[in-house]
C-alpha cells in the first residue's frame, strides 16, 4: 500500500503543478491586485480552511506561525500542493466553463531546538486573470454609454519565513516575514460615440510584511489561538501606453512611459481560532478573521474596498484502534467556509462561500501523507451587476516528513 500511494501522490503533484503557469481566471481578479489565492497546507483545505489553533506536529501549519513551536525536534518536513479548478460563470445572458491546473505552494520546515522551529514557503498571493467583452457602462453625470473591453494576466507571489518559539508547555508564539513581488499586465479600450481609446499598461509590485501569532493550550484537548497581519504599503509602478482612435485619425498620446503609480495597501487582519478535541479521535476547528479593508481609504473604478469577515468551520477523525491496520490510520477531514468579500461591487458584497471533505493517506508509517480534499463553492450572485461564479475543487498536498541528525542503533 504504502509504495502505491508514493507512487501516485507523486505523479499527480508532477501531472499538476506542471501545468503551474496557468492560473484561476475570474472577472472579480480585474480588482487590486487580483483575486487573493487560498494557498492552504495540509490537511487545511479538507476542513473549510480552518486551522489557526492546531500545530505543526504533523504537517506546515502556514496559517499561525506559532504552530512551529510544536514541531518535533529532529524533524524536516518537506511540502509541495497543486490544485485543479473547474468554474462555470453565469451571468443573466450567458453562461461560460472554464478549467485551470494550477501551483499551490512549496514549503519546508525544520526544528532547531526542542521548543523552535523555522519554516520556508512561496506560494501566489493573487492572480490576475480576466477576459470582459462589450460590456456597457454609464459615463458619469451623463445619459450616454460607453463600451468596455479588457483583458488582464499576472499576479503577486508570496515568499515567507516564519519562526516559532514554545515558550512554555502551554504558550507558544510566532513570526513571519514575507515578501511580495510580481506583476501585471492590463490591456483595456473604451468606445464612445466613434471614438476608441486604447490602454496597454504593466505595473510592477514589491513590498514586505509581517505577521505574528500566539497558540495556548487551556488543557491537552483544548487550544485558543489568534494571528495578526500587519498593514503594509505594496509599491507599484507601470509601464504605460496610451492610444486614441476615430473615424478622422489616429494619434499616440504616450508609448511605453514609465512612472509611478498609485500604491496598493493591505489591512490589518485579525484571527481567532479554537481547536478541541473529542473522544473517539474526533477533532473540531473553528475560525474568525476580519480584515480592515475599509480604513485603507481604497477604491476602484468599479468598485469599493470594505471589510471583510470570513468563518471556518472543521472536523477530522481518525479511528486509531488497531496501529497494524492501514486504514484505521487514515484521516477523514470536512468543513465549511463563508467570507463577505472584500469587494462591494455597484454597492452589493462579493460574497464566498463552500463546502469541503477529505482524506489524509500515510505514507510509510510516519508522519507523511497524500492529503487530497474536494471542495464545492459559489462566489458572487447572478444580476446586479455581478458575475456567479459555482466551482469544484480538487487539492493535493504531499506533506513529507523526514528525521535527520537521529544515529541509527540497528544495523
């Protein structure tokens, strides 16, 4: 059993994340920076993206980095996750599918001392990947109309290093440092009357950010935890070409003129979790977050940012009777999700919301696993000015779990 399931866990993260360049395409990405990518590690995504309250004893928690005071010492735990995403988009005239493969994350971690841990990842932050045709819009303080027609790829990625200390049996405590950079492209032209107007822009993004985090045990089944991200500044600068024709001429008003442009900027997110657990090996995880969008003082063309909330709901369970039998080790994780969005579109919420289930296979009677978890959602609504988004989702994480500096004492 055990060579099977190596063999298939690594063929299919291989089949997956070669097809890595392509991303999740969604109208909702011709916002900010993109639509921002849940790069869950683990078993995470099986139960609805909870899992600020659990430790890093057995796989990368990436979403509280205290977790890494819980790692076992000696331990090096490796991680690579693909997805594939089937989306239909239906709006009250048309009705599209579209399919994507795409890289999840790449992540290693490792402890240094009994009680401390460091972790390494990259992974997307967001992806930018829209296609809008003829869509007619009011001109402001006007009864005419213009035609909109633009197209957009790219994305930011995420680097990260993150440290956790345990300071006592109880309390542990965390940090991350991440980077952001990437870029992307915009290519839009606005018709009125008989006049077109062409825009062909790239803009570049960098910027840091931290995070920190606190995990406390109240007893051996039940743990508390929150996270903090900090606000940050993303600079931004583009690359910009500008091009206006009609029915007497055609003029370059600018041809790939650099300059800065406005900066994007990120909340404050807050995060509370609870994990406890309960006889028969059965686990719950239970999440809030709230990012404060709103006191960015952002806004788009076509939309406003406001705050978000989002709720995550978890459970797994494990039998564990019989240590011989393979399938008694074998976890089984589901969960549920909702968020608000962050997006207000024509003065109505963006809102997500999904179920989830999956299955944890060992790998060789250690720590690593083939997490593969499916997921159902739906994003936004039909009418109103916005698009419905219904996907399915399928992730794979192989979470490899190795012990270095250990003498061996049978030859």
């Amino acid at each position: 059993m055990k060579n099977k399931v190596i063999f298939l866990s690594c063929f299919i993260l291989m089949y997956v994340t070669s097809f890595s360049q392509s991303i999740s395409s969604s109208p909702y990405s011709l916002y900010g920076l993109g639509s921002v990518y849940d790069a869950d590690y683990g078993s995470i995504p099986s139960i609805g993206s909870s899992g600020i309250a659990l430790p890093s004893d057995t796989f990368i928690n990436n979403l509280n980095p205290a977790s890494l005071g819980y790692l076992p010492q000696n331990h090096f735990m490796f991680e690579v996750g693909g997805k594939f995403i089937g989306t239909t988009f239906q709006s009250s005239s048309k009705t599209e599918n579209r399919n994507n493969f795409q890289f999840s994350h790449i992540a290693f971690a490792f402890a240094v001392s009994k009680k401390s841990a460091f972790g390494i990842g990259l992974r997307p932050y967001s992806s930018a990947a829209f296609k809008i045709s003829e869509l007619k819009l009011p001109v402001a303080n006007s009864s005419e109309y213009y035609i909109l027609n633009a197209e957009g790829s790219g994305g930011l990625n995420n680097f990260d290093v993150s440290y956790g200390y345990r300071i006592s049996k109880k309390l542990s405590v965390g940090v991350t440092g991440t980077v952001l950079f990437g870029n992307t492209t915009d290519q839009r032209s606005y018709t009125i009357s008989n006049s077109i107007t062409t825009i062909d822009k790239k803009t570049n993004y960098s910027g840091v950010r931290a995070d920190l985090g606190v995990q406390y045990k109240i007893d051996s089944t039940f743990t508390i935890a929150s996270t903090f991200k900090m606000p940050s500044q993303v600079k931004a600068s583009k690359v910009q070409s500008v091009a206006t024709i009609s029915s007497s001429n055609e003029s370059t008003i600018e041809s790939d003129a650099a300059s800065d442009t406005d900066d994007y900027y990120l909340p404050l997110e807050i995060g509370f979790g609870i994990s406890k657990r309960f006889k028969n090996n059965l686990n719950m995880t239970l999440d809030y977050e709230k990012s404060l969008w709103s006191d960015t003082n952002q806004s788009e063309l076509y939309g406003n940012f406001v705050n978000q909330d989002r709720f995550a709901l978890g459970f797994t369970f494990k039998r564990n009777k019989n240590l011989r039998s393979y399938w008694d080790s074998v976890q089984y994780g589901a969960g549920v999700n909702y968020n608000t969005g962050y997006l207000e579109v024509d003065g109505k919420r963006v809102n997500n919301a999904a179920i989830s289930l999956g299955i944890s296979l060992p790998i060789d009677n250690t720590y690593s696993t083939l997490n593969i978890s499916y997921s159902y959602g739906q994003k936004g609504k039909i009418g109103d000015g916005l698009i419905k988004e219904n996907y399915h989702k399928l992730s794979l994480n192989l979470s490899l779990d190795g012990i270095w500096f250990v003498k061996r004492k049978i030859e």
